[in-house]
C-alpha cells in the first residue's frame, strides 16, 4: 500500500525535475459559490500537467538494467509527455503508444521531448495493449500512467504541497482518470489532515469509479466519450482503487457542458488555461455536484493545461452556450424580397451581434415558396438569448433553438 513516508520520498527526487506549482484564492469562484475556494495551477507545471511528478519518481527507481533497456509507456498525453521529460533528463530512452485520434498538439510536445512515439489503438487501452507487447519483444521497462506505487507516490506530492500553501482546507477536489493522482493526493492529505474531505470527479463519458466504489469492486466501461480526454479511461487502476475505497470520501460525475463552462470561465475570468480534464474538479464545485457550506475552504485541483488549439474553439463555443452567450436558431421565411432584411433588423434592435449567418432556399425540409435561414449570434447573457427568440416569435416566426 502507498505510504506517506513513500510520497515523502518520493518528493526528494521530484523535486529536481518538476516545479511547486502555486496555489491561488479565486475571489471570482468564491463569489460564484459562497465556498472560499482555491485554485491549485498544475497546469503551470512542467509538460503542462501533473503526470512529470509519477514518471519522474517511477523513472528514478528503476535498476541499472532497466535503465539501459530502456521505458515504453502508453498514454493519451500528458503522461506520455511527463515519461518523455523524466526519460531525457534521466539519460533514458523512452518509447510512448499513444491512440490515433490524441491532440496533435500532445504528440508533437512528446516527440519534443526526444520520445519514440507511435500512434496505435482508437483509445488508451488500446493503446496500452500495444505498450505492453513492445514491453515483451524489447524487454522495456512499462512505466504505467497510474497503476503503479511508484508513480503514485509521485502524484501524491501534489498532495503535500496542497498541505504546505492551504493547511486549514475543508475539502479538495481531484480528477479521476485512472486514478493515480487522487489515491496520491489522498493519502498525502489524509495521511496528515484527518479532517479533510477528499472528492473525485469523473466526466460522464468516462464514470467507471462511482460503480466501482458501490459494488466494492472495479468496474469497466465499454467505451469512453468526452472533451476530457485527459482522463478517459475505461477503469481505474487496481492499485488505486484499493487506496480510493480506504481515503476517497465521495465520488462525483459533471457531464462536458458543465467542464466547458468551467473552462471557459477559467479562461475569460482567471485568465486561466486548462484542458478538459483540468476543469472538472471546478466543474463539480460550480455545479454543486457535492454539497459544501457557505464559506467551506475548497481546494479544486487543475491538473493540466494541454488543450489542442483545435478542439479549444468548440469546447469555448459549448461555454459560451452554458452561459448564454452564444445563440445558434433557425428560422423558416417566406421566400420574397425584404423578408431577410426584416428579420436582420429585429435582431439588431435587440441588441445582439450576428456571427454568421446562412440563407438556403433548396433544403429538403423547407416549403418550394420558402427558405430556411440559420443565425449564429453573440449575446449578453441567457436572459439576453431568451428575449431574442421571445422577439422573434413575436413578430410571427417560428424559431428552433439549435444550442
């Protein structure tokens, strides 16, 4: 079983590679909530998240032999990019399998760390498999993205510095992928706080632990579905959870509208960067997935930052939807001059801006003496999108609200 004294040395030789990240009050979300909460960045760490700490730390202990073998791992991003770092500063060579369909963005910064990578398998576990071959040809050393002690111990000195910069925390919150870094963080926390609440989120498309922990035994999904990609795995580790059913108090579930406000909130009122993964643990506190009291010191870990520049786009575009700001309709008019111009004016004297606008006269699904019309417009607020459709309908069109 993982230990404090383990994570405590394990921080010894963490803390050559990998940086003590800050732990910053947000007057924004405390607001939001009436809970005093913290933010703790991790997506300020080194590779952008918190998998250096674990590969690092497994990394470290390995034996003469298995140094001059070499590593292969498997994994989605961020810890493939924590192996790659934690292998090159270790003078080791590191092999990383990563799924087909992963941010470009991860692939290019884990081959920038001077990793073999190759791309095999349609998710994590697929890709896992793979590793595991290649561990067997090549005779590599498998550094596991969760289900191993050492790397445990690794993630765990998160824990200890959530300890050091928040002593008086009433709960901290952490993502659960495989979970590695919870069982760490747990046991770091716990192992020093006995009054401290500990809660994992999962995202939805990706929720094996909350059945996991009901029927007492690991549970495995058929497939994972989510802008969490960070933490879509199909199960978590059998070391982990073995730590979990001793140290995690509750387990919670946010769907992928609920991480995209949380990320697009960060982004416009902190400033703040993170990928899906990194928003959950603030999505669960914004979304009140677990309850908390007024004033409740609550600490939400951000646990990485590596977002593909691609895919930050939409997943603004689905915040901005939560939050009324963005309106996607759809209008049928008659198909005579002035009707386009009509509506264009009804939208301007209420105030909202149009994005994009898309005029077809040949749909299937419209009248031969009609044309459907489809607006994207920016909006205030989600009082501000309501009244826009109440105006439009006022004035005798029928309205379909896209998102």
């Amino acid at each position: 079983m993982l230990t404090l004294s383990a994570i405590r040395d394990a921080r010894e030789r963490v803390d050559k590679v990998a940086r003590h990240t800050p732990l910053e009050r947000s007057r924004t979300f405390s607001e939001m909530t009436g809970a005093d909460v913290h933010l703790k960045l991790e997506n300020f760490q080194r590779t952008g998240a918190f998998k250096i700490r674990g590969a690092t730390n497994r990394i470290a202990t390995l034996s003469e032999t298995d140094r001059e073998a070499g590593v292969v791992t498997a994994s989605a991003g961020n810890h493939a990019q924590g192996v790659a770092l934690a292998a090159e500063r270790a003078g080791v060579d590191a092999t990383v399998v990563m799924p087909k369909f992963a941010p470009v963005s991860k692939v290019k910064a884990t081959r920038g760390y001077g990793a073999n990578v190759r791309l095999e398998g349609t998710d994590y576990d697929e890709a896992q498999a793979y590793a595991h071959e290649l561990e067997r040809e090549l005779g590599l050393t498998y550094v596991h993205a969760f289900d191993d002690t050492a790397v445990m111990a690794g993630q765990g000195t998160l824990g200890l510095e959530i300890v050091d910069d928040c002593p008086d925390l009433d709960t901290v919150v952490v993502p659960i992928g495989g979970g590695g870094l919870i069982s760490g963080v747990a046991v770091a926390i716990k192992e020093q706080l006995d009054d401290v609440r500990v809660v994992g989120v999962q995202a939805e498309g990706a929720a094996s632990a909350p059945e996991s922990l009901r029927t007492g035994e690991r549970q495995e999904i058929d497939s994972v579905d989510t802008i969490a990609d960070g933490i879509a795995t199909r199960s978590v580790g059998e070391k982990p959870f073995a730590i979990m059913r001793e140290y995690v108090d509750e387990v919670v579930v946010v769907d992928d509208r609920e991480i995209a406000l949380a990320l697009t909130l960060l982004l416009e009122r902190s400033k703040t960067l993170v990928e899906g993964a990194g928003a959950v643990a603030l999505a669960a506190v914004l979304s009140e997935a677990f309850e908390y009291d007024d004033d409740e010191t609550i600490v939400a870990a951000l646990c990485g930052g590596n977002i593909d520049l691609n895919r930050l786009g939409t997943v603004i575009r689905r915040g901005l939807v939560q939050m009324g700001r963005y309106l996607k309709i759809t209008i049928n008019l008659k198909d005579r001059p002035g009707e386009l111009e009509r509506v264009s004016s009804i939208v301007a004297r209420t105030g909202a801006n149009v994005y994009a606008v898309h005029h077809d006269r040949t749909s299937r699904d419209v009248a031969v003496n009609a044309a459907e019309l489809e607006l994207e417009l920016e909006t205030d607020d989600a009082e501000h999108a309501a009244g826009i459709v109440e105006e439009l309908e006022a004035e005798g069109y029928n309205v379909d609200i896209l998102s």
